[in-house]
C-alpha cells in the first residue's frame, strides 16, 4: 500500500462517520496484540485546549529524557502529523505500512478507530517511553479510552458538538468517562462540569487535582488562554514527578501550529487560530484585544454547520470588523451562503470567497490587521499558503 493509497482507504472510511463505542476499537486492538498496553500513558480530554496542552507535555517529557510519543487529530496539512516520537511526525511510508497492516485484519472500523489503533501500534513499534493521547471526541466512548493511563486530563469543559453530546451535563459526563479507578486526574473545569468531574472521580476513587489560576511562566506559545494549558501541563508533570527545572525548559521550546499564531508578510501580520467554537472564539478574542486592541480587523472566516457559529460570531466579531467568508475542508462545512447570512444578522460586513486563492487575494488588499479562524479545517492549507508564499516565519510577541 502506498501513502496516496493509505489516504484513499482512510477517506472510504468517511461514509461511516462517527460511531460512539469501544467494541470496534477493542477487537482491532486485540488483532494487534494489543500495543497501547506496551507503554504508559497520559490521557487528555477537554472541549479547548487539548492539542496544546498534549504538546506541552510531550516536550515537558521529552526535557526529562523520555522518548515521547504524541497521538492528536486533527492535522493541518497531513495525516503525518497525528503521530509524533519526540516531535518527528512518522513517515509516509511507515504510515502506510501501519494502515495496510490494520486494513487486512478488516475489522469495520471508523476511521478515527483505524487512526487510534495505528498510533498504538506505531508508539509499541517505536518503543516509546510513554504516549500523550489526545481523545478525539467527548470521552467515554471515544476510541482512545480503551488505555488506562498513568493520569486523565480534562483541560475544561465547555458546549460543543452538542448534536452528539447533548447539553453541558451531558458533555462532562462523556469526558469524565475517561476517569478510571484510582488513577489521578487533573481539570481546569469550573461550576457544573467541575461539579460532575468530582463526583465520577470520588466513584472510582481517584485523586483530583483542580487548576484554576494560569501559570505566569514563560511559554513558546501566544495566546492569553496557553496560561492555564501550562498550569495543567504543570500540574500533570509534577505528579508524575518531573522536575520544575525540566518542566519549565519545556514550556520555554513548546511549540504547537495554529494555535495564536503570528505571521510578518508583506501584507501585514497575520494572526492563525483554530478557533472552533464559543469558548475558542472567546479564547480568541482576549488574545486579540490585548495584543492588537486598537485599529480594523480583517478575517478569512468559516466553520463547521455542528458549531454553534451564531455564538462564535457574537463573541468574536466587532461591529467594524470585515470577513472574507471561506468553506472549511471538510462534508461538515457550513456553506459560505449561510455564513454570510448569519455574519450580516450581527451587523458584520463580509463577503464570499471561492478559494483560497481568491480568500487570500481578498485578505491582502485589506488594511488593518489580519485573522484566519473559524475551523482547523480551514487554517492548515491558509497557513501553508502564507509560509511558502511569503518564506515567513511566526513571530514571537
């Protein structure tokens, strides 16, 4: 099987969509031998932050020596990047070894099944010291929860993917589910879902170390909201015993794409942010108006139809902000119609694009500061537009 191959197998696996359950993944895990028992883990759940909060602690790690595996979804710009051994994404080739190897057992899994039992099996192959494992979805049912970590993470808990998960008790449930029996879990959650975290965890007696002040330290990551991920990364890295001066040196050398991101063009800065929801947006913005508060704001704009995207453009935008409106990759993307439509209910001019291209040639002839949000989906091919385009670099602030 080649790589192009491994991406068409993985697409076909699209039609099935999201299947909750841990029969699938169990059976293709057993077909494997089981790989996720051959190394410790950490388990990190959470509406936001996830992804930076895992790369936090796989640099923490790797600071204190270990050879550091990293599973996260979703990627940027290849499917290479979900499986990392100390920052190096796997090959295409051992990718497409791995996916071949799962395919002849022919288990009808999801594809993000197919994409967890992969990594599990390429972390064993590698012979990892210990694996950052982030859920892709909820918690409970999710296709990772079939380790039992050395710690369960959930960074917070807020609404989205309500179409699946239900209302917010609901959705803390699901992600406390990846609570097991006496195994320590550390949350920045707050109010009701905090409530709900301590409650699973006093069932399966398990200690629970809540974080709700950010970490005034220095972190190679922007953004206001990447002091509480480092607070939780701080919290999580001590109890497993790491020392500060370790942790530290790894916050210092962190770095995770697309997350506050700024890019020095000829066109101006442009900030990338995978911004995807409410509380993101919310994230977002304190970023924007502590950094960038005065002056017009021009953004490249989509989201998925399943966010709340009337809520995210409430928190988002202001009344003198302008959007260039582009579809998400992905068969969940909201239609640039709709987005405008919903964009001119709160008084937001904006205006269609039909490609990135033509986003971008929109986005240059703007005056004022730049932003590229709205979706993951969205920003990987815009940011690797801007790196090969412009030879630029993020810029530290």
């Amino acid at each position: 099987m080649t790589y192009e191959e491994s991406l068409k197998y993985l697409s076909d696996l699209n039609v099935l969509g999201i299947k909750p359950g841990l029969e699938r993944i169990t059976l293709l895990a057993e077909k494997l031998s089981n790989p996720q028992n051959f190394f410790p883990t950490i388990h990190v759940s959470g509406t936001n932050g996830k992804g930076s909060t895992c790369a936090m602690l796989a640099k923490i790690f790797q600071e204190a020596g270990f050879k550091v595996g990293l599973f996260t979804s979703p990627h940027l710009e290849s499917y290479c990047e979900r499986f990392k051994v100390n920052d190096k994404n796997i090959s295409e080739s051992e990718f497409a070894e791995i996916i071949e190897l799962i395919k002849f057992f022919e288990v009808p899994a999801t594809q993000f099944e197919v994409l967890t039992a992969a990594a599990f099996a390429y972390f064993a192959k590698k012979k990892v010291d210990i694996a950052i494992i982030e859920v892709g979805l909820g918690g409970l049912w999710d296709s990772t929860n079939i380790i039992t970590p050395k710690i369960s993470v959930i960074t917070n808990v807020a609404l989205d993917h309500e179409n699946i998960l239900g209302d917010l008790k609901n959705i803390a449930l699901n992600k406390a589910g990846i609570i097991k029996k006496n195994i320590p879990v550390v949350t920045g959650a707050t109010d009701l879902p905090l409530e709900i975290i301590r409650e699973v965890a006093e069932k399966n007696s398990a200690p629970i170390y809540e974080v709700h002040e950010p970490a005034e330290v220095k972190i190679n990551l922007r953004g206001e909201f990447q002091k509480f991920n480092a607070a939780i990364a701080i919290q999580t890295a001590k109890i497993l015993g790491v020392e500060e001066e370790k942790i530290f040196r790894g916050l210092e050398k962190v770095s995770w794409a697309g997350r506050f991101e700024i890019f020095e063009t000829d066109f101006g800065k442009v900030v990338i942010d995978g911004a995807h929801n409410p509380h993101g947006a919310a994230a977002l913005r304190q970023s924007l108006d502590k950094n960038f508060p005065e002056g017009r704001r021009n953004f490249i704009f989509g989201a998925l139809a399943d966010k709340n995207i009337d809520a995210m453009i409430k928190i988002l935008f202001r009344a003198d902000d302008f959007a260039i409106v582009l579809s998400p990759n992905s068969d969940r993307a909201e239609s640039v119609e709709n987005l405008c439509r919903k964009l001119k209910n709160f008084s937001v001019e904006c205006v269609g694009a039909k490609n990135i291209s033509d986003a971008l040639e929109k986005l240059k002839t703007s005056d004022g500061l730049k932003i590229v949000c709205g979706s993951l989906y969205l920003i990987g091919d815009i940011r690797k537009n801007i790196l090969t385009e412009q030879n630029s670099a993020a810029l530290a602030i």
